[in-house]
C-alpha cells in the first residue's frame, strides 16, 4: 500500500512479545503508512481550505469528494480496528458511493477538456466538394448512371 520497506529496518523490541510475529508487524507497518498518507493529505486539505470561496465548481466537487473519502477510510480503518463490523460494511458502501463520484467528476472533467479536434482540411474538402459550382455543365438526367440499356428486337 505504501512504500516497501524491509522487516529488518523496523524495530522489532517495540512490538515486545509480537516481535516474532513478522505479519503481525508488516501489517501493522502497512496500516501506519496508510495514516500517514491520509494525514498528510488532511493537512494539506485545510490549508486550501483557505482558498475555498476562491474555488471554481469543479474545484469544489474534487475538495469535498477528497475530505468525505479521508474521513470515511480513517473512521472505517477505526471500526475495522475495534472490531465494529456492523457500522465498517455501511462505511465501506459510502466510501464506494464517494468513490463513484470522484470518478463522476473526473469523466466530467475529462469530457470539457479533450475535446476531439476537427481535421480542417478535410472539412473544407467536403464542404467544397458539396457546394453547387454554376461552371461546370449539369449532368443530363434522362438515363440515372450505370443502368443497363435495353435494346428492342
């Protein structure tokens, strides 16, 4: 989930009778970088918060969809700890719904921004190609192309 890190570089006396126990402590390990990671990006979330009349709509929608996603992974991260699995299933399907909507957003965004370009020459080759042009002579529309022609014996 994080960064890796090797077994040998944690200090296993701190974890006093689990320092045999290497999952125990890999976990344990995984779990704190993830509330750092979590930690850093709150601390950094209220600082913008300074700038959030400023914000744009789209700006908005990403900041609160951000803070319920943090909020929701530190308290379902607490229930799963404290062994409270009757709140950490409704937590988990709000952090989907949450989820989906930064998702929402993002295909959002990315329909206002890349836009498909228009190839301008072939543009101009067909509108040109369309146009009525008064010098050329009009086909004769007495036979309509490649009929067959019958002949009477």
């Amino acid at each position: 989930m994080g960064e890796p890190f090797s077994i040998d570089d944690v200090d296993r006396d701190a974890y006093g009778e689990l320092r045999d126990s290497v999952v125990f402590i890999q976990r344990n390990e995984q779990l704190s970088l993830a509330i750092e990671k979590i930690q850093k990006s709150l601390n950094v979330a209220c600082q913008e918060y300074k700038n959030y009349s400023n914000f744009t709509f789209e700006e908005k929608a990403r900041y609160d969809s951000l803070l319920a996603y943090s909020v929701n992974s530190l308290i379902w991260m607490y229930q799963k700890l404290t062994g409270a699995t009757d709140l950490a299933d409704s937590i988990k399907h709000e952090l989907g719904r949450v989820r989906a909507a930064m998702e929402r957003t993002k295909e959002i965004h990315d329909s206002l921004t890349e836009r498909p370009r228009l190839n301008q020459q072939a543009a101009k080759r067909f509108i040109r190609a369309g146009l009525y042009d008064a010098n050329k002579p009009e086909k004769s529309t007495d036979t309509p192309p490649n009929k067959k022609i019958r002949f009477d014996d």
